[in-house]
C-alpha cells in the first residue's frame, strides 16, 4: 500500500465542509534530503518541483494552490487574519474568516496546530517551535477567534500535529528556563521539553478541551515526516492546512 500524503485529523471528520490535516514527506517529486513531498518554498529543492509536489497534494484533498493563505514564518506571535488567500511573510499564524481560504503553515519539527469553529466556519493554522510556545500564539490565536470572531470555546476543535516529540526535543539551559517545570526534565546536561502539552495548556486554559494530540514525532518517524534536527538544516517541510469549502 502506498503512503498517504496527507493525514486527515480524526477531530474533524464529522464537521461538514472541513478540510484539514498535514502533509506527509510522501507522494511527491522531490530528490535527495527532500525527499519527495517537499512542499516547502524557502528550501534549496528545485522551485518548479516544488510547486509540483503543491499542486499533487492540493489535487488530494481538492483545493488548488492558488486558495492558500500562507506565509513566510519568523518564530514569532504575529497572527493574520485573512478572507483571501495568497502568501506573506512575518505571520506565524493564518485564521481565515472566509470559505474557500485554506489557511497553511510549513513544519518540520515545530508544531503544527489546526483550530476549527464548525458554527462561524472560521479556522486558524498555526506554527509554534519553541519560541512561539513561550510567546503563547496559540493561546493568542485562539483568543482572536474568541474575542473578534465570536467564537465559543466550546465549540471550537483542534489538531496538535506531528511535531519534534519531548522524548527527542533536547535542549539547553536557556531555552529550558522559559518553560514551567510541568513541561521540561532535566536528562543529564541536558533537558527535554514537550511541545505538545505546553500548547495543549494554552488551549485548555482559555475553556477548549476538544483536542487530539498526534501521536507521531518527527525525528522517531523521520520515514513518514521532515526533521530539520535530525536532517540538520538540510530536509523538505510538511503543510499542516485548513479551510471550510465553499458550500
């Protein structure tokens, strides 16, 4: 059986419209480290093969390319609100307000967070490393669907995806000292945060508690997914992706 190129959260499968999930590292064109589905534009892969791999993975889950609101990411609390789609650069989180907009974000080891409002069919895509987990945008993005767009807590689902996993997220003294003690231990000279239950918190301190949590590391199942860590700079990134169809 061949693998899929795109994982289909389990959170919105009964939400009428929706399409979302992350790309796999599978299915696509791309030679060498980025091997194949590489659909990450600011990576020294072949721009036309690229832009293929977009176009293959797009065909899947039936938008176009031309329907993404993207941006070029900065590790940083920037959020932008969009009813049209094309590509920026600064904005680490998307929310569109608009059917037919599919907010997009590139990863490969950050993680990847997907919200959706099945009753203002708004949703947000979101990038969080370690640097957006401490400077909370998820729980920043998620309260600009509350406060502007009229969002219930209750109603809203989300997606933490495939991210660098705390077994592997090894890191110093300085990046450690900005995570409470709930997510960090301390393993020799070095500590290990989880990324994952850092921004879970986030969520459910603001009242949402529909999530699901992928299980899936990027460095553990390198086969399946890109790892900038364990690549070392040199790999494809993985489009975590959200929108409500034009009904």
């Amino acid at each position: 059986m061949t693998p899929s190129r795109f994982v289909r959260p389990t959170i919105f499968q009964s939400i009428p419209g929706l399409v979302a999930g992350v790309s796999t590292r599978h299915g696509g064109l791309s030679e060498g480290p980025y091997s194949s589905l590489n659909v990450g534009v600011h990576t020294d892969d072949a721009p036309e093969v690229i832009e293929q791999n977009l176009s293959l993975l797009c065909a899947d889950v039936g938008i176009a390319p031309a329907d993404l609101a993207r941006s070029y990411q900065v590790h940083g609390d920037k959020i932008w609100v969009t009813g049209r789609p094309g590509y920026q650069s600064g904005f680490d989180a998307m929310i569109s307000v608009q059917p037919g907009v599919f907010a997009g974000v590139g990863i490969a080891d950050c993680t990847p967070i997907l919200v959706a409002d099945p009753v203002t069919r708004v949703c947000a895509a979101i990038h969080a490393g370690w640097k957006g987990t401490v400077a909370r945008i998820v729980e920043k993005t998620a309260k600009r669907m509350i406060e502007n767009r009229g969002s219930n807590p209750a109603d809203l689902l989300v997606y933490i995806g495939p991210c660098i996993s705390f077994a592997h997220f090894e890191v110093g003294d300085e990046v450690a000292a900005q995570f409470s003690e709930e997510f960090k231990t301390r393993k020799g000279a070095k500590w290990h945060v989880d990324l994952k239950a850092a921004n879970e918190a986030q969520l459910r301190a603001i009242g949402i508690q529909q999530i699901e949590i992928d299980p899936s590391c990027t460095v553990a199942n390198n086969a399946d997914f890109f790892s900038h860590r364990t690549e070392k700079g040199v790999t494809g990134r993985m489009l975590a992706l959200i929108g409500f169809q034009v009904s």
